[in-house]
C-alpha cells in the first residue's frame, strides 16, 4: 500500500512538472492532474492539500537536484574563476529541463508563504555554493556579490524562457562574459 501511494505520488509530481512546463502555473489544476494521471480528483486531494502543496513538494524533491548538477559541475572546475562559469553556465543548462521550466512557472505565480519560503532558501542554497569561489576571487563582500552573480544568471534565465530574438547559447555566453568581467564588455 505505501509503495502505491509513493508510485501515485510520484505520477502526480511527474504530471504537474509537464503541466507547468506546458503551460504555466494556470495549467496546475486538480482537474487537470486528475486527467493526467487517470485518479478521481477528489483522490487527488488525499495526496495534496492544495497547488501550493504541489509547489513545496516539487521544490523539495527537484531543487537538490539540480543543486548537486551545478554543484557536480563547479568541483569539477579547476579554478575559482572556471567555478563561477560552471556555476553559470550549469544553471542556464538546466533551463530546458522540464523540472526547472516548472519552478519558473511557479515561482512568478502567486504562492502562499510556506511555498515562497521553500523556493527562497533553495536559491539561497545555490548562492551559498558560489560564496567561497568568489573569496578567493579577492571579493571582499563574497556573500553580496554571490546574491548579484545569482541576479546575473536569473535575469538569463528570464530572457531564455521568454524565448526573444536571441538563441540561449548566445544569452549563456554573455552571462559568463559578466559574470566574469562585469560589463566591460
């Protein structure tokens, strides 16, 4: 029984990343979950209270993993300055996988506190893993320029997901070039 609960649970999870990554947050309905996973929607209900329950679970199942992906990619870096174009360049990577495309939906959606909560401190988990890379860059506020560094790669992701004229290798690359060399150009 706890094994076909856990295997409904994942089904509904599975169906609102599709569902946000479709179609914004307006497409993460019960009903709709219901469709795609072929429950009742009041079943539905015995798993999640509510959307915003939807969102915390996505985040605490999704977010680690694509903190251990860019936290995989700056170990592997051999500097502190190829750390931050790790740091940069994994993130922007991961704005075409699905799990990411649904945070961003519902992250500009109107969420109760509890759900802003859990997305706040899983990007603040993120700008935590940058902080030492850029010490040893000779910042002297590590933590402050970590938080504009994670500015530099929101505002990318931004500009990807809303598809302009731009192709995302081209917004990558001038995130890097800033990140590393700030707006000299």
């Amino acid at each position: 029984m706890a094994e076909h609960r856990s295997m409904q649970r994942g089904a509904l999870l599975d169906a609102a990343r599709s569902l946000l990554s479709e179609g914004g947050t307006e497409a993460l309905t019960f009903p709709a979950l219901a469709e795609r996973t072929g429950l009742a929607r009041s079943s539905v209900y015995e798993y999640f209270r509510s959307r915003a329950a939807v969102v915390e679970e996505l985040c605490e199942v999704d977010f680690p993993v694509w903190a251990a992906e860019v936290s995989a990619a700056m170990e592997a870096a051999d500097s502190p300055e190829a750390q931050v174009e790790a740091y940069v360049r994994r993130q922007l990577a991961l704005v075409g996988d699905r799990r990411h495309r649904a945070v961003v939906a519902i992250s500009a959606s109107e969420l109760d506190a509890g759900a802003r909560e859990k997305i706040r401190a899983a990007h603040g988990g993120l700008v935590a893993m940058i902080v030492e890379a850029l010490a040893a860059l000779g910042h002297a506020e590590p933590r402050m320029a970590a938080m504009l560094l994670q500015g530099i790669v929101d505002a990318a992701v931004r500009r990807i997901e809303l598809g302009v004229a731009e192709e995302p290798a081209a917004i990558t690359e001038a995130a890097v070039a800033m990140a590393l060399r700030g707006v000299r150009g």
